[in-house]
C-alpha cells in the first residue's frame, strides 16, 4: 500500500501509468474548471472568480510539460539512461494529489474568503479583524493544512519517481532534484501568468 500511494512507478508498468496520469490530469482539469481553480504554477493553485474551460487544462500541460523536459535533462546528467517516459509518468502521477484540491472552493467558499480577507487588510484604515467570521479562520486553517499534506505527498511521488527514473542516490542528485522543482515553478508561473488570456 506505500508503494502504490508514494511510489506507484516502483510498481507498475510505464503504460498503465501513462494512461492513469492523462486520465488524472483530465480529471484534475475538469475540477478545476468546475470549482473555478487556475494551476498557475507547478506546486500552486489559485481560486479565482470566472473561468474558461480549457485554462486548467493549459495550467496542466505547461506545467507537466516543462516539469519533464527540465527533470529529465538533470536525469541525462545523472544517468545517461534515463528515459524520458519515466519522468513524464512522475510528473503526471505526482499531479494526481493536486487534482482535488479545487475541490474545497466548493459554492466558491475559499475564493469568497480569500477575498474578503483582502479586501480588509488592503485598506488604508487599520484592518478590523472583529468583522470577520470565526468561520471563515476556521476554513481556511484546515484547508491551508489539507494543502500543505496534499503537497507534500505531491513532491514526494514527484522525487520518489525521479530516483526510480534516474537512479539517483547521492545527497547532490537531491539537491539538484529541488533546485529544478524550484526552477520550474518559476518560469511555469511566469509563463501562466503572462499568458494573453
């Protein structure tokens, strides 16, 4: 069962994950458009007030797309034999947590939070906290928490497959592993953000 939940490219075949990955982002995509959820960003997701249906799906193949192609030239570096399916699958599988977090904006609870928060706290005046319903810190403290755990277990498949994938075994792979993760979610949310739409 560990396997499966952290390490599922350990396990099964590059086909089956391949089609479980697509099917997943697809999935994930449609979520997101549901629950008016932008994935603007490799480990980021945002709640906004309209959207159009093929955004998140966009989200998701710029995402898993540079994901790859920067993951997989760290593993050419590392090993010569890394294939570029493997890593494709890890960034397809690792997704699939992230997939139901636009799930919480149900009746877009979290956007109207998110928004209400700041539009208190961006005033000139000193923010009034008292007006804000108990409910509303509640909410949003265990969905910051839910998060947090779904992202965690996101990276983890993402690494857990990366060293399948690559063979990585040295503390030098790790920190390059995280230096490109980091490298990704910049230009991903660079790009997403700058996209004319």
């Amino acid at each position: 069962m560990k396997t499966i939940l952290f390490n599922p490219i350990k396990k099964y075949q590059e086909n089956k994950l391949l089609i479980i990955g697509i099917i997943a982002t697809l999935l994930g995509s449609c979520l997101a458009y549901v629950f008016n959820a932008r994935f603007d960003g490799i480990i980021d997701i945002h709640f906004v007030e309209s959207i159009n249906f093929w955004q998140p799906l966009l989200d998701n193949l710029i995402n898993i797309s540079l994901l790859s192609i920067l993951l997989f030239f760290l593993g050419i570096y590392i090993n010569k034999k890394t294939r570029f399916i493997d890593i494709l699958n890890s960034s397809l599988i690792s997704r699939i947590p992230l997939c139901f977090v636009p799930i919480f904006n149900t009746g877009t609870t979290i956007e109207k939070i998110n928004t209400t928060l700041l539009n208190t706290l961006t005033t000139d005046k000193i923010p009034d906290l008292s007006s804000i319903p108990v409910s509303f810190f509640i909410i949003l403290t265990i969905f910051s928490l839910v998060s947090i755990l779904i992202l965690i277990w996101s990276i983890a498949l993402l690494h857990n497959g990366y060293k399948v994938a690559t063979n990585a075994k040295e503390i030098k792979h790790i920190v390059l592993f995280f230096m490109c993760v980091i490298v990704a979610e910049i230009i991903s949310k660079i790009l997403i953000t700058n996209l004319p739409y």
